[in-house]
C-alpha cells in the first residue's frame, strides 16, 4: 500500500481565474487522489467546510505512511497533512503587487485582536500555551504571525478536536500565504501539537514547500 501511495506525481495542475499553476507535493508526502474512494471523501469533506469559509481547496496530500495506513484502515485519522488553497473572492483577479499584498496581509493578521506572536520563540511558546488554556473544543483559535519576507506571510492556528472514540486531539496549523502568477495561494501544513517547539518546528518544511512552489511556476 505505502508503494502504491508513494507512486503520488510530484506536482499536480490547477487553475485559477485562467491562469495554470503548478501545485508540487511536498516531500514525504503523497497526493490523496479521486481514484481511491476514502481519499475522494475525505477530500470532499474538507472542500466542503472550506467552501462555507469562502475558500477554494485546490489539492490535498498527506505523509505518505500515514496516508498508506488509513487507507488500510491501520489508522483512523491523519495527522500530516497540507492543503493548497485559494480564497474563492479573489479567484478572478490578479495580484498587481504581490510583495505589497504580502506586507499587507501580514500587517492585517497582526491587528486582529491581542494575539501578536512574533520571531521570538518564547513569545510563540508562551502564547501557545495560553491558547491552549481557553480554546474550546472543536473551534480553531489564531495565533498570529510566525514570520514574514517580500513574498510570504506565515501564521498559525490552534484547534483542539475531539475525535470519533471521545479522545482530543490538537492540532497546530502553519499557514504560508503568497502569490503566483498573480493569485492569491495558501499553503496550510497541519500536524499534531507535541509541544511547545511544535509550531516552530513547521516553518522550515513549509518554507520549503513554498520554495518548490514557486520555482515550479517560473
């Protein structure tokens, strides 16, 4: 199963208001993909919670293990998962200055509300661990920006589940939002909460992602 999950292509293609742009999977991960039923459903779900949001989900993909082992039914969730997006307004325009986009967007996360996190990392530990405290089950708490350069806006969320058997579960989300080809592109890395480096430990994977991205689009 993990041979065939790993058989994922390297970059899948999307298109957004006209304009094609390439989506790499990032490593160790591997596309979920229409032709395997609980993959299509599970990709369905999450479009459809997003969609509510004013969110388009554009490709999906999962550590490619835990992705074999749910599909074996090993396992009852994944945990490693990324998801390219774009926010379904923007769909039909264009960035006409994407580095004034991206300074701008980081500017607006950072006046939302008290949570401020900035490139300390114990303001980020410390923060964390305050939300942890007062987030509510099932609710998706921001954390606020991680970091920023000229072409991409990282923040973090929190959201505390509470699986099928009543166990919880928490997960940190790392958002990179940037632009391509002129349109708008979110790229959410999600893993479990293990700590306080957890969200720390996010940005140079997803980084790299953002990295591949953009230089599959030249």
């Amino acid at each position: 199963m993990l041979a065939a999950a790993a058989t994922s292509a390297t970059a899948s293609e999307t298109v957004i208001g006209g304009v094609s742009i390439n989506l790499p999977v990032p490593s160790g991960f591997c596309e979920l993909s229409a032709g395997n039923p609980a993959d299509k459903q599970m990709v369905a779900n999450v479009s459809a919670v997003l969609t509510k949001g004013g969110i388009k989900l554009l490709n999906m993909s999962a550590d490619c293990q835990q992705l074999a082992d749910w599909r074996a039914h090993k396992r009852n969730y994944l945990d490693d998962f990324v998801e390219y997006q774009t926010p379904t307004a923007q769909m039909d325009q264009l960035v006409a200055s994407p580095e004034a986009a991206i300074k701008n967007t980081c500017q607006e996360f950072r006046t939302q509300g008290s949570q401020i996190v900035g490139n300390e990392t114990a303001n980020v530990k410390a923060i964390i661990e305050d939300t942890l405290k007062k987030v509510k089950m099932n609710e998706m708490s921001f954390l606020g920006v991680l970091a920023e350069d000229a072409n991409v806006c990282y923040v973090a969320q929190l959201q505390k589940l509470q699986t099928d058997n009543g166990s919880e579960k928490t997960l940190i989300v790392l958002i990179g939002i940037t632009v391509i080809k002129n349109k708008n592109i979110w790229v959410d890395r999600y893993t479990v909460y293990k700590g306080q480096d957890t969200a720390a430990g996010l940005v140079s994977p997803l980084k790299a992602t953002i990295a591949a991205l953009s230089a599959a689009n030249k």
